[in-house]
C-alpha cells in the first residue's frame, strides 16, 4: 500500500510541474508574439510619420545626417524626427537615413554612381527588451520627393 501512495504521489507531482512548465512556456509565447505584434504595428507607424515629415517639406528628410539616429516625435499635433530618444511603453522606434547613387547606363539604385537628391533610404528600427536581450525588428524603404 505504501508504495502505491509513493507512486501516486510521484505522479501527480510530476504532472504539476510538468502542466507548469507548459503554462509558463505559453505565458512567454503568448507574450512574445503580442510585442511582436506590437512592434510591428510601431514600424508601420514610423514609416507613416517618414512620409508625413517628407510631405511637409523634402527638406525635412533630405536634410537628415545620415550618422544620427531620429526618433519620431508627436507634438503640436504633427510628427517630427527628434534627436531626443523617445520611448513608447517598452518601445524604442529610431528612424536612419541614408543617401541613394543612382547607375547613370540604366538610372537604377546601385552601391556606387550618381547621388540621387531626391531619393533617400529610409529605415525604421523598433527594439524591446526581453529577459536579457534586445530584440529588433527593422524596416527599409525608399522614399522620394515625389513633389518635384
């Protein structure tokens, strides 16, 4: 009879821990996927607030150093690019430029040739902290100053 009481004992203690740790597992996917989400939803933003600074005026992004981090900003009811860190929840959104050559045989966007004025390589970074590390996603694109 004692033994079975120790059998039965090891069991259920084993089927604790074993239901915890698949809820603890869960708990971190869960989580992980929600700021996933999140931070993409925070680059889409970024990328939108690079177009509306570019709308304002081509000057607002053609005059961006390419070394600086710029950070969106919402103030005044309208969006700039600060140099001040900005931070949204456990959010950090920064926002790179980078000027564009163009191959002067065909007009495409190549590593070396032509500066392109009106072309600029825009990329968007989001980092989170998890545990230890931090995680990224980024976006690039290019943006143009399509009111020439």
């Amino acid at each position: 009879m004692l033994i079975e009481v120790v059998v039965f004992s090891a069991i259920v203690a084993l089927s604790v821990v074993a239901f915890t740790a698949v809820a603890q597992k869960s708990i971190y996917l869960s989580r992980q996927a929600l700021r996933g989400a999140q931070a993409a939803f925070l680059l889409e933003e970024g990328a939108e607030v690079a177009r509306l600074v570019r709308d304002e005026d081509w000057e607002n992004i053609a005059g961006l150093d390419a070394e600086t981090d710029y950070y969106p900003l919402f103030a005044d009811n309208a969006w700039t690019l600060s140099v001040s860190p900005s931070v949204v929840g456990i959010f950090t959104r920064k926002v790179n430029t980078e000027s564009v050559n163009r191959d002067p045989s065909n007009d495409d966007i190549a590593e070396t040739g032509t500066p392109d004025p009106g072309t600029r390589l825009i990329t968007v970074t989001v980092s989170w902290p998890e545990g230890e590390t931090i995680l990224s996603k980024t976006l690039s694109f290019y943006i143009m100053d399509i009111f020439i």
